[in-house]
C-alpha cells in the first residue's frame, strides 16, 4: 500500500477505534461518565451506507451491526488502496 493509502487507512481506523472507544465508555458509565444513550453517534457517519441497509435487522442484532459497519468500510478502503497498488503503470 504506498504512504496515501496507509494515512487514508490509517486515519479511518484510529477514528473508528476512538468512536467504538466511546460507544463503550458512554454506554457502560466507564470513568465515572453517565450513561449515555446517545453513546454511539459517532459510529454512524463512520458506518455509512452500510447502516442504511441494516434497517431491517432485528432490534437485538442493529447495535452489533450498527458497530460493525464502519469495519466493513475500513475493509473496502485498504482493497482499494492495495489493488491500486499492484495496477501497472499505463504507459503513454
């Protein structure tokens, strides 16, 4: 992956772990925060579209999906980055 690919990746992953990092300090009271319910809207914007198509998901599975959804992007990003990587060069 070159350097572009890595800082895009990179920044995308830190951002999903700061964001799952507090979904889970706002939803269990960790560090003596209050629990919030709004804990995990940080992870929507992240998630997109994929949240969009897990509408239909029941209510007990939409929260795990909710928080799994940004993974699927981060995966989506790093294929792409490494199959332009290993594209030939055109030639003109």
């Amino acid at each position: 992956m070159s350097g572009a690919g890595r800082w895009v990746v990179g920044g995308f992953a830190a951002l999903y772990l700061a964001a799952l990092a507090l979904l889970l300090i706002g939803t269990f009271g960790w560090f003596g925060q209050p629990r919030d319910p709004l804990a995990g809207v940080f992870l929507m914007p992240l998630g997109l579209p994929w949240n969009r198509l897990f509408d239909d998901a029941s209510e007990a599975v939409r929260p795990w999906l909710a928080a799994g959804a940004p993974l699927l992007n981060l995966l989506v990003l790093a294929a792409l980055f490494r199959r332009r990587q290993q594209r030939p060069p055109l030639d003109p």
